[in-house]
C-alpha cells in the first residue's frame, strides 16, 4: 500500500517541489503547454482516424469553395494567388531559405550556440514532420480540385508544422536580446500570425483538412516549446541593461 511517510517518495516530491520553485513562472507556463500540446494531438489523432471529423472536415474545405463550381475559392480572383503566395511561405525553398539566412547571420555574430540550436531544432522538426506523415499516411482531400502540387500524405500539415518551428523559433531565439516589452511581443506575435495565415491557406488551397493543420499546429508549437525551453538552459540571457541603446545584435557566445 501506497505511503506517504514513505523515504523514496518523500525525497522525490521534495525535489520536484524545489526544481518548479526555481522555475521562471514563463518557463512553467511552456511546460504546460507542452504537454497540453501534446494531449492535443493525441486526442486529434484518435478522432481523426476514428473518422469523428469526417464532417466537420468536409464541411470547412467546401465552405471554402463557390456553390456552383468546386473548382473556384470564395473571394475575388485574386485571393488563389493570395492564397499560393501565403502557402509557398510555408514551403521547402522558402524555410530552408530562413533557416539558412539565419544560421548564417548568427554564425557571422559568433552566436555558435544559438546557430546550433536552431540548426538542431529546424532540422529534428523537418525529420518529425516527414516521420510522421509516413507513420499516418492520411489521403488528401479528395472531392474538390488541389490549387497548389502535393507529393505527400495528408496528417499532419507539413507546412502548419514547419511553419511553427521555424518561425516561432527564430522568434523565441530573437525576443531574448530585445529590450522592451511591445519589441518582444510584436516580433512573437508576427510569427504567430505568419504560421496562422500559412495554415490556412492550405485549407483554402483545398490540399489539406482542418485537422490536419490544427495537428501540424500543435506538433510544430511543441517542437519550438521544447527548444526554447533548452534555448533557455543552454544559451546566455544578457540583454543589454540601456534602455536608449540601438545595438540589436545577438550577444556572441
């Protein structure tokens, strides 16, 4: 029978209490969406392959297109090339681009760690991406015409979940070093809004159903939790302390 007097467990609870009381309450705030991210997706999964959000997933993709011709998106002409400009922002050409401008302006800035950090979390998030739209291996969207090419699987979005980690990453790696409030939260939430728009777009673009962006969501905002938490542990927090200074240079490692 369980005891609560009981040595082991004593030591154990007295030590979990100690670490979260030397935990920054942001920090906490990452572990727990972490890990209701990752109940999230559990839960997604199941209902998707259960087949519960067969018509909630239909229902959205042809909302989306005009009554008379499945072929066309609601919205003027121009909102498909909107919508292939938003998507392709999303895509492999455009994320490796960021993920090696970056990586090469950090290595320039001598910021070594925070260039590997963000070389590990992009690339490890590449490979679970792929990994897991294997592992699923959803059919795509089948009953309205795809406006933009599609070579893989359907669950989860690779673009919703790439779009996550690389954005929101480079997000959390640069909002450290600035100094104000409003600098960090505009660049955090340019981020988010980016990621959003790209997900969307592929539901609008008809290559994807809700669930399989709202699975890439969660995947890639666990992933960038999970490497802003180690960020955090491994790299040096010392934004400058003058508040009038222009220097927005990452500090070198």
């Amino acid at each position: 029978m369980f005891q609560f007097n009981d040595l082991p467990f004593r030591r154990r609870l007295l030590q979990l209490i100690r670490f979260f009381r030397g935990r920054e309450p942001i920090v906490l705030l990452g572990v727990l969406v972490v890990v209701l991210g990752i109940w999230g997706f559990i839960e997604l999964a199941d209902e998707v392959f259960e087949g519960d959000t067969g018509a909630f997933d239909r229902g959205a993709i042809l909302w989306l297109r005009a009554d008379d011709d499945l072929s066309r998106p609601i919205g003027p002409a121009w909102m498909a090339e909107v919508g292939r400009d938003l998507t392709a922002l999303g895509g492999v050409a455009v994320i490796l681009l960021a993920i090696a401008s970056a990586a090469g302006f950090l290595a320039l800035n001598r910021a070594y760690r925070t260039m590997a950090v963000l070389l590990v979390s992009t690339s490890t998030g590449i490979g679970a991406s792929l990994l897991m739209k294997q592992w699923f291996a959803r059919p795509r969207p089948d009953f309205v015409p795809h406006l933009s090419q599609v070579y893989t699987s359907s669950f989860p979005s690779g673009h919703a979940m790439m779009s996550a980690v690389v954005y929101l990453t480079l997000a959390a790696l640069v909002a450290p070093v600035l100094r104000h409030f409003w600098l960090r939260f505009y660049v955090i939430a340019v981020a988010v809004v980016v990621t959003g728009l790209i997900g969307f777009s592929r539901v609008y673009m008809g290559v994807h159903y809700p669930t399989d962006v709202l699975a890439g969501w969660a995947a890639g905002l666990v992933w960038a939790l999970l490497c802003w938490l180690i960020s955090r542990a491994l790299l040096p927090r010392s934004p400058p302390s003058e508040p009038n200074s222009r220097s927005t240079s990452v500090p070198s490692e």
